[in-house]
C-alpha cells in the first residue's frame, strides 16, 4: 500500500492514527533538531517531522531530501503545537517513524508553488511541473467538475454523447482548415474539424434528436488574441426545437454548471437583441455588470457652427457618447489618454469631445467656443448627466463610433472599477443578422455559418436586401465574452440552397462542398437546431484565468507552438515521400 491517506485529508481527528502518506517533498526546513517536510500531492499539503532524538539516523537521511523528491512515509498523526490555519491540515502534524525515497528529483527549473520564478515560457516547457502549482492544478480540477455538470445535465434531459470523426472535409466556421496529407491518395487531404457542425446536423437526419459532444475543434487562425490551434467545445444539436426551447434547455444547463460548481444562483438569463447591443453598448459581446450606454445625439443637438456634429449628422453618420460618471475631475492627462485610445487604428475616431458637469455646478467643456452654456445643459439632459459627471462625445460614421465608444466604456470601467468582480453577467444576445457586407470589398458573407435559418418574416427582403434579413441565431455571452454561439438551421433543402446562391457559390461548387449534405437534406430532415459553448473560456472566466491556455493541461504558446513536446517540427524526408509531399526550401 503506498498510501492510507492523502495529502489533503488529515484533521484533528485523525490524531494518534498510523499513516502512510506518499507525494512529493515541496520545502525541507531544518531548525536545530527538527526537521519540517511540506508533502505535497493533489489533494493538498502535509507537515512531516523528523526528530534527531527520536532516530537521528532517519532525520539524517530526510535532511539530504531535495525538493521535488518522490516519498513515502509511515507515521502517527500529532496535533500541532503551533497550527496553521491557512492549510486545512495546518492543525495536525506527522511523526515519521519511515522513510522511504520512491524516485529521487533534479532541482526543478522553477519554484513549484503559487508564487513562482518562473517564466511562462520556462513553465510551459516543463508543463508537468507547472500542473504541481495548486492554481493551475484546481483549475484544471475545476474544469472537471464543470464538465461532469454539464454531463449530469444533458445526460438527464436525454442527450446522448456521440462521437464524430477528425479526419473529414472541410467544415465552412469561417477560418482556415489544418489539413493532414493522405498517404494512400496522394495529392488529397482530410481537413481536421473546425466544428463538427455538418456532422451533428446529419445526425438529426439519422433521427438521433438530442446529441452532444465534449469536443476538440481545429483552426488554423492567425493567433490574434486570446486563441489556440486547438480547443474545446461542448457542441449540442436538438431536433424539433425552436429559439424557445434552446434558450430554456442550455440557460438551464448554464444555470446548472454555476450551481454545482461555484454554488451560485445564475437565475434566468436575460436576452438583449442584436441590434440594441451595438446601439447600447457598441458590442454583440457586452458586458452588462456595469451600466454606462451609448446615448445617440443626432436628433437633440441644439444649432451650432460645430462642423465636426454637423458633417457626421449631414454625412448619414452618428454623434453619440458615453456619461463617465464621476468623471468630471479628470486631469488632462487622463483626458488625452482616452483621446489616444480612441484614436488608435484598429478605432479611427479623430477625437473626443467632452463636457464636464463639475461637482460645483458649473460646466466646462472643449467646446465653449460653439455651444451656450444652457445648449451643453440641455445636451447634458440626454445623459442625465449630474454634478460630477463628465459626457465624452464622438462624432463619425456610425459603426465607428459605436465600435469606439463599446471599447471606450470597456475602458472606463476598467480605470474606474466600475465591475463588481462577485457578480456575472450572463445573457443571450439575439436576432443576428443573416449576411454580413464585408465593408471594403462589398461581398456578402454569412454572419456565423451558411446552416443559419433566416426569420421567416424577413425573408421578403431575401432578394432585395440581404444584409436586413435576421437569421435565428444567438449568443450566450458571459462578462463580456462570448462563451456561445448557434442557431436554428436551415431544414428545407430548397432554402439552403437560396442562401449558399446568395453566398455566391455556384452549383458545382456547392455540390463539391457540401453535395453529401444536400442530399442528405432530400430524405427526410427534421427541423433542427443547436449550439457550442466554448469550454475552455467558461472555464477561464469561472477560474479567474487569465487566458484560455491557463484552463488547458497542455496548451500551445501565442505562436502556436508546443514548447514541451517541440512541435511543429521538420519530418523525416522518409515521412515526406510516402505522403508524396516535396517540401519547398
Ligand atoms: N458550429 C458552431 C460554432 O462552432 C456552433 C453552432 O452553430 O452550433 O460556432
């Protein structure tokens, strides 16, 4: 028997027991004759002492441990003299009669506790020794549980977990496919899953009704953000369902996951449409813990000579801006801060106007020279704007300064902790529109995927004016993130060939794509829809990480490199001829 106990379990109670105790020597401290070994194993540490009066020999041989160390020990339970009450084993203590070293340690390259020396690069090198951190372990933990809740749920509401395969064709999510090279047809390629949404679709076909899949979902994307190669998804798919039914069956399992896993009561899930998130809150991801809207100005701007509101407003463009409440003391530093952010490319605002409501009444702001005093009153009115507030006005075109102004408030929130950090925002984000127009080059494109149903009352705008139509599609979004995302799809064979002919693919080419699908569709398709929720972000907001790799075992770095494993990596010419690939120098 290796071991009676964990390294987590012994209490009070457990005092004047025998044990045997295995796991891995975190500190060895030495003070005159005792020696203190912090033991470590999954469930947590454990003190050991060794006492040179009692066998001085064997605290000899635990004084030469080093960290990292692998042993077992046998001994008795003691209370402790002096208890530690940050370690849920801080009241008890083992007096070791044995000592038996299982595998012997190399210094670790880092120190293996929550406060570490480590780089992240070093730490994901040695991904092993990383794990040993309790934060990265209990997060990994923590993602269990999320997973057997999400199981104990769907499992219950009659899902049944199938699997798809890896090696398939290409799936349309929108990014570019990881193709595997085919040995025995040289010259073609499997594409890895970038969802396995066709597949989940043909099994409402095959008549399976309620499927889901713990899933690993492959994009070859440019590692803008917070992405990895590889990641996972819980994907669903109902039959006989509509928008209905999908909000109260995966908002119940949201609100299921919350309370057996951080015991919280999620409550209903709000729903806010599409078009109000971006004209509130200049997102389609908003973070609602805080409030701070988007208030638009074109129909109450009083007359001026203020060429910047009067060109955006005769333009078709927006002025609008945000009340940063209990803002008016900003120094002018601060002030071109928020300037500067606005302006940054990937934003485009030339500026900001402000208007400052300040705490002794009067106001002042960056356009004294155009506006009375009683017109800034009558704009502060729209913002209901006190003593102490400060408005921050844009004025462009009008997806510009929504854009702008939803970071903006993202910004402000930030540098004036406006987010209660115990609350969560969790809601659905509805009625997506179908296409999306690609703003430089014009061309139509799906707004999620091509299997989206369109609202069966816009598709009178079909034809004329596609980017109006609304697609049964939804969001689940999370503090601001997304966490969620399907839809309702396209059961008719005839509609889904309407919508990939406005997509622009001809006839050959849909039948190339997704010819195995279509037809599928000619025998009998029930109406169907489903989501995905992304794991691994859930788990990161539920498990305070600061990026998805810190919910993963094995992640890859921001370049999509596998530091441990040394991945990717050249192949072997051998390798290379039997898949008939000639590598370009
Ligand atoms: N396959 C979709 C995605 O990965 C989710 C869905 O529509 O079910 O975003």
């Amino acid at each position: 028997m290796y071991r009676s106990n964990t390294c987590g379990e012994l209490r009070l109670a457990n005092v004047g027991t025998e044990v045997t105790l295995s796991g891995w020597v975190q500190r060895v401290r030495v003070l005159g004759g005792l020696t203190f070994i912090d033991l470590r194993d999954r469930y947590g540490l454990t003190q050991l002492v060794f006492n040179i009066e009692t066998d001085a020999a064997l605290c000899e041989r635990a004084n030469k441990l080093g960290r990292e160390f692998v042993i077992q020990v046998k001994g008795k339970v003691a209370e402790r003299t002096s208890k530690n009450a940050q370690m849920p084993t801080g009241d008890i203590e083992i007096y070791v009669k044995e000592l038996t070293v299982l595998s012997q340690s190399e210094v670790p390259p880092f120190i293996i506790e929550n406060d570490t020396d480590g780089n992240e690069e070093l730490r994901l090198k040695y991904r092993y020794l990383d794990i040993r951190r309790p934060v990265l372990r209990d997060r990994l933990l923590k993602r269990a549980a999320i997973i057997k809740a999400v199981r104990e749920y769907l499992d219950g509401k009659n899902f049944v977990e199938i699997e798809t395969p890896n090696l398939i064709k290409s799936t349309p999510e929108g990014a570019r496919d990881f193709l595997v090279p085919s040995r025995l047809v040289h010259g073609s390629f499997y594409a890895l899953p970038q969802s396995p949404q066709i597949l989940k679709q043909l099994l409402m076909v095959a008549g399976m009704d309620r499927y889901y899949q713990i899933v690993k979902c492959f994009r070859d994307e440019d590692f803008r953000g917070d992405r990895q190669p590889e990641f996972t998804q819980v994907d669903c798919e109902m039959s006989f369902v509509h928008q209905e039914d999908i909000f109260e069956t995966f908002g119940g399992l949201m609100q299921h996951v919350f309370k057996k896993t951080l015991n919280y009561e999620l409550g209903e899930l709000p729903r806010l449409r599409y078009d109000d998130a971006i004209k509130y809150y200049g997102s389609d991801k908003p973070d609602l813990r805080f409030d701070c809207k988007i208030v638009d100005l074109n129909e109450v701007l009083p007359q001026s000579e203020f060429a910047l509101f009067n060109n955006a407003v005769a333009n078709g463009g927006l002025v609008a801006g945000l009340n940063a409440k209990g803002c008016a003391g900003y120094s002018r530093k601060q002030l071109d801060e928020l300037v500067e952010f606005v302006k940054a490319s990937h934003r485009g605002l030339g500026g900001l106007v402000n208007i400052k409501f300040n705490e002794d009444g009067t106001v002042k702001s960056s356009v004294d020279k155009f506006f009375t005093e009683e017109q800034l009153r009558a704009i502060g009115k729209a913002f209901d704007a006190q003593n102490g507030d400060m408005l921050l006005i844009a004025a462009d075109k009008t997806g510009k300064v929504r854009k702008a102004l939803g970071d903006l408030r993202l910004e402000l929130a930030k540098r004036n902790n406006w987010i209660d950090e115990s609350k969560w925002s969790v809601l659905w984000v509805v009625d997506f529109p179908l296409f999306e127009k690609d703003e430089e080059s014009g061309e139509v494109t799906f707004a999620h995927h091509p299997f989206c149903s369109p609202h069966p009352e816009d598709m009178q705008y079909f034809d004329t004016d596609p980017t109006r139509v609304r697609a049964q599609t939804y969001d689940m979004v999370m503090n601001g993130n997304e966490i969620l995302s399907g839809s309702i799809r396209i059961h008719q064979h005839d509609i889904q060939e309407r919508v990939f002919k406005n997509l622009g693919f001809s006839p050959e080419e849909q039948e190339k794509r997704f010819g195995f699908m279509l037809n599928a569709f000619k025998y009998g398709a029930p109406p169907h829809g489903g989501c995905a929720f992304g794991l691994d972000r859930i788990v990161m907001l539920m498990t305070g990480g600061e990026t998805i790799r810190d919910t993963m075992a094995f992640p890859k770095t921001s370049g999509g490199r596998d530091l441990m494993m040394d991945a990717p990596t050249p192949v072997d010419t051998k390798q290379l001829v039997e898949l008939g690939i000639l590598v370009k120098e």
